[in-house]
C-alpha cells in the first residue's frame, strides 16, 4: 500500500470517530508533510520506517524556524498516527513511541476579569443567539466543538447533555439561570426550520465553528477587550470557580477534562484574582 493510502484510511478512522473537522484538517496536513518527507528519503514502504527517520523529519521542522510547540502538536499527530497503524496491524512496530516532546514554556491562560466577561455580555446582548453562546459557554466551560455539536435535543430543563466528540465521553451539565434565560431567549427567535441543530444561520445552516468564532471576536472588540480568543470563556469558568473554592474534582468532571492534573493546573493562575465567594451558578 503506498504511503498516502494509509493517510487516507487514517483520515476515515478519525473522522469514524467524530473529531471536528478542523482536528482531521490539522491531523491531516500534519503527517501529509511527514510522508512527503519519507518519501523524498526513499522510504516508499510504511514498514521500513525508523524512529531516527521521523527524528530527523522533526530536526528539519527547527531549522525551518518552526517553534517547540508547533512541533509538539506535529509529534501529537505522528503518535496518533501510529497508534492507529498498529491498532490496524499496518505495521507491529511503533517507531514514534521513542519520539519525545521538546521543552516549551506553557503560555498562560487568558482569564477574563468580572468587568470584561461583563462588558462582553453586554455587547452581545442584542444579539440573542451569540448572547446565548457566549452565557453558555461561559457559564458551563463547555468546548466550542462541543457547543457547535449540539442539537435541540441536548436541552433537559436546566441540564445540557454534551455529545461525546474527539474522544471526550457524553457528560450532563448544569445550565444556571443566566444560561437558561439566553437559551430560551435564543430559542424563542431562533428561525423554525427542520435542521436540529441547536444554534443555526438565518437560513438554518448549523452555525459553524468559524462562525462562532468571527463572531465572538467581533463582540470582544466591541466591547474592548483585547488578546481574548473565545475558547478564553472556558478558561475563565474554570478559572473563577476555582478561585471561588469550587472542588477541582467538580470542575473537572463539569468540563469534561480526562484528568484532575489538567484542572489543577489552573490554580497557578488564579493568585491574583479577587478571593470573592462565588456561587457555582453565578458567573
């Protein structure tokens, strides 16, 4: 089999699996550089393939000015790759085990303040289905794939049921008052089409990942909020719950993380903001 069938059944497997398509994207235009370097260096067959091979193709990735963590993800996809070509009996020997990660400094998270999740709120606020988004996602710490995979049966009187995506199992949350009170508000104007899908277009075309996010970028700017990225609401949640001495084994079970240690993480971060009693269901 030549080398770029095994990305395509790659890509099948992956997409089998629900990823996002901006995952399977990335993934794909990952090891699609990979195998056109084996290819170049004469390694037609998936089988000859060494770890130094893929050390090398990683060594010629920093003297292309590529940086440690857009490396690390390459590595990220490299493994999983190779995990599914032994999972597939593609080969029996995974020569990307070996690879290690190279050492960067974690950029912090961006936590907003009470003032500027505040001024984003208002911002949107006449725009009842992004004011929804943004009460959801802020209120709950959802994921932005996840929010964009719900449909209109994930609403449960005060609970969401988050769809299992990327590997993340189905998980219940609670919606707070705020939550409920945008979604309905959402859910009153939301156009009457057939397409289930919770948020839409005006036309009642899913509303896209992208879209989420062009239009929460535009909502920061008008409210003045600087270096913010939407998935900076899910921060932010996790952020001002632990901060108001909400259990990290809480936080973590709500947000969906695989482990406590990436919850824990956050409490780093969380020195400088104010030690104020905050309910959980009260951002």
């Amino acid at each position: 089999m030549e080398l770029k069938e095994y990305l395509n059944k790659f890509v099948e497997f992956l997409q089998s699996g629900k990823k996002a398509s901006a995952t399977v994207i990335a993934y794909k235009k990952d090891i699609d550089q990979v195998l056109e370097y084996l290819a170049k260096i004469g390694r037609t067959d998936i089988k000859t393939v060494t770890t130094e091979d893929l050390n090398n193709f990683l060594a010629l990735l920093h003297t292309q000015s590529y940086t440690p963590k857009s490396v690390s993800r390459k590595i990220n996809s490299i493994k999983t790759f190779y995990r599914f070509l032994v999972l597939h009996k593609y080969t029996d020997n995974n020569v990307a085990a070996a690879i290690t990660h190279p050492k960067f400094d974690s950029k912090a998270p961006r936590i907003l303040t009470r003032m500027e999740y505040r001024a984003l709120r208002d911002a949107a606020r006449a725009d009842a289905r992004i004011a929804a988004v943004v009460e959801l996602l802020l209120q709950t710490g959802m994921r932005i794939g996840e929010l964009a995979s719900l449909t209109t049966q994930s609403v449960s009187d005060n609970f969401l049921k988050i769809p299992a995506i990327e590997g993340h199992p189905e998980r219940d949350v609670p919606m707070n008052k705020a939550a409920r009170l945008a979604l309905d508000g959402y859910l009153s104007a939301r156009p009457k089409v057939q397409n289930n899908a919770l948020f839409i277009t005006k036309t009642g075309r899913p509303l896209l990942i992208r879209n989420i996010r062009t239009a929460i970028d535009r909502y920061f700017k008008i409210a003045g909020i600087s270096g913010a990225k939407v998935n900076d609401l899910r921060h932010t949640f996790i952020a001002h719950h632990l901060a108001a001495g909400a259990s990290p084994v809480l936080i973590s079970k709500l947000v969906g993380h695989k482990r406590i240690s990436t919850t824990e993480k956050y409490l780093e971060f969380i020195k400088d903001l104010p030690a104020e009693k905050v309910k959980l269901e009260e951002l």
